[in-house]
C-alpha cells in the first residue's frame, strides 16, 4: 500500500491519556449526561464535513478537526471557533499513514476528554480511466478509501465498545451499491468500506456503540465539481443539516438525500443482462 508522511500533531495535548478501561461507569454516565457533544472529524476539510462542522460549531459543540493540509484546517477551524465550538482540538495527518492512527486517536480524545462521535469523512474520487490501466492509482483509492477507515475504525470500534458509549459515522456513497463502468474502482472501495461498517455495527451495536453506514448521492463539493450535471448535485449545507441530523439520532443506514434510498433499489433491481450494456 501506499507510502505517506507521519502525521504530525498540531497541539500539545495537556490531559493526561487514559485508556478506556481506567475510566469509570460513573465517568461515562455524567460525560452522556449533559454538556456539548465531543466530535472528532477525521478528513475535516472535506466539503460535507466543513458543512457539518459549521452547524456543530454553531451549537457550542465540542470539536478536534484532522486534516492532511494545514492551511486549509487551520481557515475550518478558525471558522468554527467563531462559530462558537466549546472546544478545538486540531492536528495535521495523512492518514494515509495507518502506522500514525493510534497515536492521533489517542490525541484526539484526550483533547475532547472523550468522545461521543466519530465521523470519518476522507476520501478520494480519483481517475477512473488511469486506475485502469495503473494499478498504483487503484491502490491508492482503495487504501485511501477502504484500508485507511478500516485501520480507523478498528482502533475507534475497540475503545467505544469498552466504553459502551458512542456514534461511529462513516462516509461511504451510494456507489458502493453497484459497480459501473465509469467508477468501479472508487465503488468498489465504498462497497468494501459499506460492508465493514455494516459488519461492525452487527458487532457493536449491542455494545452500545451506534455505527452508521452513510450514502450521498452526489453532493456539490470538491469532489465533484466539473462533473457533467453537476450543477444539479445536492447542496451540501442540505446534506449537512441532515446528516447532523441522522447522526444526533444515531441511525443505522443514511441515504442523503433519502431519495437515493428508492433510485438505488431501483438499480440494484435492474438484471445483469440489462444493466451490462447500460452506459453508466
Ligand atoms: N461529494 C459527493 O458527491 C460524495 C458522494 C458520496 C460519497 N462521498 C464521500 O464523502 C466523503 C467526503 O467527500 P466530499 O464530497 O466532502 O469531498 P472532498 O471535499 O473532496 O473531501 C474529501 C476529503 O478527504 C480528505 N482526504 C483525502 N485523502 C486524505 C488523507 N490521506 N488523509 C487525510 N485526509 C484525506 C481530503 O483532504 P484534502 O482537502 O487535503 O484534499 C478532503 O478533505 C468522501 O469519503 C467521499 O467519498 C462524497
């Protein structure tokens, strides 16, 4: 897999760490009890996360924000800080570097004093047509998009079922559904990411740990701009106040916008014999 920069943690955390196991029932039950939520946004200058930061923010939420790109994390930030968020923790990582990930967890929510939410926003479209024909574009898709959550959630899953405490929210797209000539290696790498995360929530939910499975359809951000109709993509402060929304709730499976839920249990209907020859 891929070859990345270790993460570097932006601020000096002043708590001391503990481990899951040395926090008390009592600590846990109070830490639910009241006060703003604590939310750690892995991929935190992604569109639909900055969008979701604002409105966290905006109700005093308590916020540690990881990026790749310092400058850029450093404008979301400043923003939500504005905004109000009781908290701000930030620091800068590939995360890419799943070697990096224990440490930047451990970071993060001796930071926030604990942890209520998780929400992995990372991601990479990438180039269809190269990943085709270049196996190191495909691998970087699938490690980005699969391998990295997975390191991600594995270490997040673990300390949230000791705690019996927790949201696990997982950016995946709908394109995980069905594989389709104009994006199956980016699909596949959500159809994996999608499968983890409902197997995780088999495994955790009775735990106490709710995990949800997200699906945007196509949502106006980076990501995206360009793309032939893009100008009809959903508005991601749309996607934003629902997903916050979904995530408050705690919702198992999230289509964004929910009509993606019946467009795509119509092409999942459609026989492979049709679908084969189908331009898509
Ligand atoms: N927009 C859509 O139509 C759509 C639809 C379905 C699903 N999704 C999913 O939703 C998530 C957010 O996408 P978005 O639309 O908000 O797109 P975006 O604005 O392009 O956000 C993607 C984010 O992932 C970050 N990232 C990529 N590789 C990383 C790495 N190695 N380490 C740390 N951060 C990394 C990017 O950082 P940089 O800012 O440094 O590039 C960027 O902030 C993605 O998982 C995407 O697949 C999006």
């Amino acid at each position: 897999m891929s070859t990345t920069p270790k993460s570097e943690v932006m601020e000096e955390q002043t708590l001391p760490l503990r481990t899951p196991r040395e926090e008390s029932a009592g600590e846990v039950a109070a830490e639910r009890a009241h006060g703003p939520r604590r939310i750690l946004v892995l991929g935190a200058t992604s569109g639909i996360a900055e969008a979701c930061i604002r409105l966290w923010a905006n109700r005093g939420d308590a916020l540690y924000l990881v990026a790749r790109n310092a400058d850029k994390l450093a404008v979301v930030a400043a923003d939500a800080r504005t905004r109000g968020a009781s908290h701000i923790g930030t620091a800068v990582a590939n995360l890419d570097d799943t070697a990096g990930h224990a440490e930047v967890l451990a970071h993060a929510i001796n930071s926030l004093g604990g942890l209520d939410v998780a929400f992995l926003a990372l991601g990479v479209l990438g180039e269809q047509p190269e990943a085709e024909k270049n196996f190191a574009a495909a691998d970087q898709i699938l490690h980005t998009n699969f391998v990295a959550p997975v390191s991600l959630l594995t270490w997040l899953a673990n300390y949230t079922a000791q705690r019996h405490a927790g949201t696990l929210a997982v950016l995946s797209s709908v394109a995980g559904e069905r594989g389709r000539k104009s994006n199956y290696v980016y699909g596949s790498s959500k159809a994996g990411l999608t499968a983890f995360v409902d197997g995780l929530r088999n495994r955790i939910d009775r735990d106490g740990v709710r995990v949800m499975t997200i699906k945007p359809g196509p949502v106006k951000t980076a990501m995206t701009e360009g793309m032939k109709g893009s100008a009809k993509f959903a508005d991601v402060e749309a996607v934003a106040a629902s997903l916050v929304k979904a995530i408050d709730r705690g919702d198992d499976v999230v289509y964004v916008p929910g009509i993606w839920r019946v467009i795509m249990a119509v092409i999942r209907a459609v026989p492979e014999r049709v679908f084969k020859k189908m331009n898509l």
